[in-house]
C-alpha cells in the first residue's frame, strides 16, 4: 500500500486534531503534519484546579490511551502537553 496509501487511511486521534500535510522528503524519508494545538502542561492545568489523585488520573488515563494508540500506529509527535 505505501506510504501515500496509509496516509489516505489515517485517521486523527483526536476529532479536534487535523492533518495539514504530508508526504515524502526527497530522501525518501515519510512525514505528516499535524496541526499545532496550544495548551498547557498537564501538570499545571492540575495544580491550578487543585486536582486530587483520583481526579488527576481519570485526566492523565485517556491521554495515555491516545499516546499508545499513535504509537502503535507508528505516530511521531513532539511534546504532549
């Protein structure tokens, strides 16, 4: 299928998150562009809400979901705030 066929395929994790691009470098080397999202680290969005354990956790949880499934759908991403 190659490269250009999954790219076709992909679908965002997120339904807020969109693809801008991509393609193949001249090297040969495959790449996307996805649109930047602003926001703050999650740490500090939960310090100033004064979040408890529980809460925090039922915050970091689907994050870590969505993390796995880019990863195993060989994602590369930068910061994940």
């Amino acid at each position: 299928e190659g490269f250009e066929g999954s790219l076709a395929n992909w679908r965002p994790i997120s339904s807020t998150l969109s693809l801008r691009d991509g393609g193949t470098t001249g090297d040969g080397i495959p790449y996307i562009v996805l649109e930047y999202i602003e926001g703050v680290w999650i740490t500090e969005y939960c310090r100033a809400r004064n979040l408890s354990v529980r809460e925090r956790l039922r915050l970091f949880l689907p994050v870590c979901s969505a993390a796995d499934y880019a990863h195993r759908h060989f994602v590369v991403h930068r910061d994940i705030k």
